[in-house]
C-alpha cells in the first residue's frame, strides 16, 4: 500500500519540482489561467491511477492542460468549494453568538471529507471522462469505505499543511494538491486492483 512519505519522495524527486510547482502556483493564482494548473493536477492524478510511477509531468499539451483543467475545477467546486462554503455559512450564526473557535465547529467533518471525496470523484470521472460517473454517490461512498483507514493520516496532513503553508498561498495549495491527489489516487488504485485479485481468486 502506498504511503505518503513515498508518494512525496517519488513526487519530489525531481530536481525541477520547484520550478514546475512555481509555475502551477503562478497560474493558479490567475483567474482563467488556473484552469492549465488544474489540469497539470489532473495528470498528476491520471499517472497514478493507471498505477504509473508517480511523478511530476512536464508542462506541456497545453490545450489538453485547460480542457482537463476545467473538468478538474467542476469536480473541485463541487465537491470541495461547494461544501466549505456552506460550513463556512453555518459557523456565522456561533461566530455571531461568540463561540469563539468552536464557530468553526461545523467546517472539521466537511474539511476531513471534501478532499478524499473529490479525489474519489475525479478518481472516478477520469476512467470514462464522463461527469455522470464522477455523481455516482453510492460508488463514491463504496470507494471511501473501502480505503478509510488509509485516508485518515494523509487527509488529517493535507488539512495541516494547507493550515500551516497558509502563507504561501497558491505554491502551498498547488504543492500540496500534487502530493496528496497522488496519494489518494494511489490509495484507490491499489485497493481497487486488490478487489479485482481477491474477486479472481
């Protein structure tokens, strides 16, 4: 089973993964051009479930890079996006009655399941590229049961980098969706080929 620290030294292995991260971070941040780094996540995340070594690709096929891109960021404002912001929504009426940090109360289960959710979604929509698979809630709930105890640690550590790397802003959050949208999608890969084994036996 793929851990997290082997994911992040394969991803990051590469002597250039800095400059390739810069630029995702810089494209990122720049409304319309996010889509091309959403779409370098997205093959980041294709590379590894078809079980490929997991590294990071060239920047390259930049039509491909943005019509990927926006498949990625629909999935993304879905089942992330969407979620936050009504938690966030829910924590104003306990900010409002002075609750202090626990107002935030209602975003911690959201937070600990949007981003397996979605890699699961994508995971998902990119067998076919159809949106209907990636909607299929009894399959993506069947996907989360089946690696839940492996996505406790890497999702609880996404959470916290994404905290702590606040300040860095766009190259945290395009870092730190590489790493872990690899790992989530490894995770499915190789508990989805272990399924397939143990039904062939």
């Amino acid at each position: 089973m793929p851990t997290l620290e082997l994911v992040c030294k394969r991803l990051f292995s590469d002597s250039s993964w800095i400059l390739k991260c810069l630029l995702g971070a810089v494209l990122l941040a720049v409304p319309g051009l996010h889509f091309f780094a959403c779409g370098y996540l997205y093959e980041v995340v294709n590379r590894a479930r078809r079980g490929e070594p997991v590294e990071l690709p060239e920047w390259e096929d930049w039509r491909r890079l943005f019509f990927n891109g926006v498949a990625a960021f629909v999935i993304f404002a879905v089942f992330t996006v969407a979620p936050l912001t009504l938690a966030w929504l829910l924590t104003r009426p306990l900010n409002w009655l002075g609750a202090g940090w626990f107002s935030f109360t209602p975003m911690m289960p959201v937070l600990l399941v949007c981003f397996p959710l979605t890699a699961a979604a994508l995971y998902l929509y990119q067998k076919r590229e159809d949106y209907r698979d990636a909607f299929r809630p009894w399959v993506l709930l069947r996907m989360l049961r089946a690696t839940a105890p492996s996505l406790v640690w890497p999702t609880l550590a996404l959470v916290g980098v994404l905290v702590t790397g606040l300040p860095f802003m766009t190259f945290t959050l395009f870092s730190a969706f590489a790493l872990f949208g690899a790992v989530y999608a490894s995770l499915f890969y190789q508990t989805e080929t272990a399924i397939r084994a143990a039904r062939r036996g």
